[in-house]
C-alpha cells in the first residue's frame, strides 16, 4: 500500500513542478521485517527512493579499540548501489557516503538504551536500490524501523525528513530536481514522542524566517511519517 500524505493543503498554495502542494510529501511506503537472516530489517519506498536496511545486534563488539566500557556503539553503513543513480556509481565508499553513515549512527544513537549493552554494537546496514533524492532521512527512517523490528530497547523511534527552499518557495520534502537546482535544503531527524531532534542539516541559505517555517514543515512531515513507521510494525507484529 502507497499512501499520500498532504499536509492541511491550503487555498492558493503553491504548486510544484511534480504537482505537489508546497506541504505535501511524496508517496511513502514502509515494510519491516523483510529479511530472514537479519536481526531487524525495512523496506522503504519514499518517492522515488527505495531502501533496504538490516540490523544486527546488540552483539559483541570485538575491536577492542572502539569499544566503550558502559554502553553499546551504533554503527552505520550507508551505501548507494552502482544502479542506484542515472550516472552509474563507482562500487564501494566514498566520501559523501562515509559522511552520512556518521551522522546516522549520531541520528539513531540518542534513541536507543545504550547502556544496557556494554562492549556491544549495533550494527545497521543501509542500502540504497534507487535514489531520488533525500536518501539521507529515508535511510533514517527504515534504519529505526528495523531497529525496532530487531527488538532493540529504544525510547522512541526516529523519523526523518527533509524541507528547503526551490524557486523562492519554502516546500516540504525536496524531490531530487528541487534539492538539486534549489536554494536550500534542510534534513531533520526527531524522536516524536519527546519532540528531540537528533539531526539537523543545512545546505544553502535561508532567511531566519525561512528557516523557522523549513523547519516547522520538516517537523510536521516527520509526525506523519512516524505514523506509517508505527503501521509498518503493527502490520508485521499485529495491533
């Protein structure tokens, strides 16, 4: 099931050029559980994004050198397939890819009962099939679902999206042309329940008003999308 989410569409709001609302996000569909040998695992589909992420853990962490003594470490991996994009990528990481794994572990960490796993770690493996943009939150996004689905002690989970500025307009969850040719862009990641941000980003420039309504409108984005995490799970496990 896709489902289309539009954020209170007002009269007169601006139209973009896929034909979404300045509010509105692109389709999103969220399943759990889609791996057998993994811990944890999600699919995601959001726009024309497709990610595959599984878990694995808590287990023991056996480089001694990053271990910690009182608490568990989450580790990322973020990878974009060769196919993912339409100018084949080159096998293997690079350096925006060992970027985004970091700030993921960092996104993920605060939401987890770390201390419950001393010299252990978290392994997350995320896998992008296809990009279009804003790979960064809906990684995020299926890494916390499957975290959950791994069993994973966790405060709350983590939802991630993005809001910017393309063609003088503040908009809501950027499509590859807009992050692209736009002005600015803003990814956001947040425990709903809490309201803590555990990400924030910003490429370009914004005026502080811009920057106020950008992240009201990625906050906003992030409580509908935490939703859809939360019906991927009862659909996996039952209500």
């Amino acid at each position: 099931m896709i489902i289309i989410i539009t954020l209170g569409k007002k009269e007169g709001s601006v139209k973009r050029a896929d034909g979404r609302a300045f509010d509105e996000l692109r389709p999103i569909k969220i399943e759990a559980g889609v791996l057998e040998r993994a811990d944890g695992s999600a699919y995601l589909e959001f726009g024309g994004n497709k990610v595959l992420v599984a878990v694995y853990g808590p287990r023991e962490f056996h480089i001694r050198r990053f271990q910690k003594p009182d608490q568990a470490v989450v580790r990322c991996r973020y990878n974009m397939a060769p196919f993912s994009v339409d100018d084949r990528k080159r096998p293997g990481p690079d350096r925006r890819s060992v970027e985004i794994s970091k700030i993921t572990s960092e996104a993920l960490a605060p939401a987890v009962f770390l201390e419950k796993y001393p010299r252990s770690t978290i392994d997350v493996f995320i896998e992008v099939l296809e990009a279009e943009g804003g790979t960064r939150c809906a990684g995020i996004t299926a890494a916390s679902v499957a975290m959950a689905d791994a069993g994973i002690p966790m405060r709350d989970m983590v939802v991630a999206c993005a809001a910017g500025k393309a063609d003088d307009n503040v908009v809501l969850d950027l499509s590859e042309k807009e992050d692209k040719e736009g002005q600015a862009d803003l990814p956001v990641a947040v425990m709903p329940r809490t309201g803590e941000i555990t990400l924030i980003q910003m490429d370009g420039n914004l005026s502080s008003e811009e920057f106020e309504k950008a992240l009201d409108l990625a906050l906003e984005g992030c409580k509908k999308i935490s939703e859809i995490q939360k019906d991927a799970l009862k659909t996996r496990y039952g209500e």
